[in-house]
C-alpha cells in the first residue's frame, strides 16, 4: 500500500498525497502492468539470488483521469522502517524513439523488398532480348553463313562477349536480390583469373583506345596482353 507521494508523482498520477495514501499501488497501474509490479516487488522478500536482483521493470502507469503512461520502476528498501521506496521514470520519449527506429527500420526492410523483386522483375524481362543478342552473335562468330568481312568477326566476338558480360551482371543483380533476401547459398571452386583478366581486357579496350589509353596487363606464366 502507499504511504506517500512526492511532488513528482503527484505530478505523475495526477493524485495527491493524501488520496493517494492507502491505496494499492497497483491501482496507479494500467491492467497488464500489475502482474509485473506484484512479482517484482514480492521477488526481494523472497531468499536466494531473485531477492537480490534489481533489475527493475517496464510497466503502465495511469493517471486519475485514466491517462497511461509508459514507466521504468526500480526499488529500494528503506532504512527506517520495513517500507520499499519506488522509483518511476517516465520513459515516454524513449518509446517514442524507440516506435520511430521500429518504424524506420521497417519502412528500410519494405524498401529494401520492394527494390529486390523490381531488380527480380527487370532482370528476367531483360534476359529475353539478350538471349537473343548472344544467340545471334553465336551464329555470326560461328560463321554459320558463310565468312564475315575485315572487322565484322572481331565486331561479333566482341557482342557476344559484351552480351554475356550484361548477362552475367544480371546474373549478379539476381544473386545480390537473393542474397539480401537471405536465400543466397555460396558455392566454392576455382577459376583461372587469366581469363577474367584477358575478358576485362577485351571489354574495355575500344573505350581505351578511343580515349588513347595505352593497356598493358601481365600475368605471370602468360603472355603478356597488350
């Protein structure tokens, strides 16, 4: 039962001292709080390590004119008497802050979905059209009709590379979505880097070139690339 108040919690219930005095303080709390504050404060009568514990707890208060009010409660025992003194702190803008980082976090993770499946979405209408690039530049680097003239055959090597290259990137985009998603599974092995290295070369040369970019790129045990 309560014995008094202080000014800040006549502040905080709305209720003085006097009316206050008597009563159970679970009254000065919303329904699903006087549990909570029941077992808190009976577990330091109990022996052993509970009794020892103060930890203290988050509850609901409610004012006289039935206003809640979210609360942080710890105790102390009194040295005059065998009273326990409650401290109340009024977290009400921690909640706040807490529901807008909640809030915040999952406007972020709805984002963050919403972006994954357009990437989903994009990358496979992409895909249909450049299938069709690299299967038709397959068949020109093939020679399938007949030979290609002076620089057409170098023209279609480097569309077939060009298209598999945005078709890998797909890919990646593709794995990126999976992988924020949580569904992506790694998979090790091993690749000659040459090659990467010979196919970022070959990528990037006309650029090079038009810029008068002089590439020179060696590998140890190849040849060098120029």
């Amino acid at each position: 039962n309560v014995e008094t108040f202080n000014r800040s919690a006549e502040a905080l219930f709305d209720c003085d001292s006097k009316e206050a005095q008597g009563k159970s303080f679970t009254e000065f709390l919303a329904p699903e709080s006087r549990l909570v504050a029941e077992d808190y404060l009976s577990s330091f009568s109990k022996p052993g390590v509970a009794g020892l514990l103060n930890d203290g707890r988050e509850v609901i208060g409610k004012t006289a004119r039935g206003g809640l009010i979210p609360l942080f409660m710890t105790t102390g025992r009194m040295e005059s008497n065998e009273s326990r003194c409650v401290i109340l702190k009024d977290i009400t803008q921690w909640k706040k802050a807490e529901e807008e980082l909640l809030n915040a976090k999952q406007s972020a993770e709805t984002a963050s979905n919403q972006k994954s499946d357009f990437l989903a979405k994009i990358s496979h209408e992409v895909r249909t059209p450049l299938n069709a690039i690299i299967g038709f530049s397959d068949m020109m680097r093939s020679r399938l009709f007949g030979p290609l003239p002076g620089k057409y055959a170098e023209y279609a090597e480097l569309i077939h590379d060009s298209g598999q290259h945005m078709l890998d990137l797909i890919g990646d985009v593709l794995d990126l979505s999976k992988v924020e998603a949580g569904k992506y599974d790694l998979h090790y092995g091993e690749f000659d880097a040459a090659d990467v290295i010979r196919s970022s070369v070959k990528m990037v040369r006309p650029s090079a070139d038009a810029a008068e970019v002089v590439l020179n790129v060696e590998i140890e045990g190849h040849d060098l690339i120029v």
